[in-house]
C-alpha cells in the first residue's frame, strides 16, 4: 500500500473551512442566548442544553483549527 502526501493546500483549505464552521457556531449561539435575553424568568432546559453543547462543539473546532494551523505552520 502506498500512503501518499496531502496536498500542501490541504491544511490551509482546511482551516479555512472551520474558521466558517467556527464563526456559524458562535453565530448559533450568540442568537440562542440572546434570544433567551429577551424573555424574563428562566429559559428552557433544552435552550441551555443547546448553549452548552454549542459550547463544547466550538472548543473542540478551536482545537482542530489550531492543530491545522500548526500543521501549515510546519509544512512551510
């Protein structure tokens, strides 16, 4: 079996791709917890639950897009 190289841009394309992964999450987000702004008294479990997962899937997209960066950084 012969393993071949990614392309040099892959890494670069890749990130390129969370970044807008990143930023459509954050967006999500950003609307959820300001929709639950305009409303008194607690908002729903299921709201949090999805802020806080949210949470979570952003971090973890953090985290691969640095390791992306970092794989660019070290091909150049």
């Amino acid at each position: 079996m012969v393993v071949q190289d990614e392309p040099r841009n892959y890494s670069r394309l890749m990130f390129e791709k969370l970044k807008i992964l990143l930023d459509r999450l954050k967006a999500h987000q950003r609307d959820l917890i300001l929709a639950m702004a305009e409303h008194d008294g607690m908002p729903a479990n299921s709201t949090l639950r999805q802020v806080a997962e949210l949470e979570n899937v952003i971090a973890a997209v953090e985290a691969v897009a640095g390791e992306e960066a970092h794989r660019e950084r070290k091909s150049d």
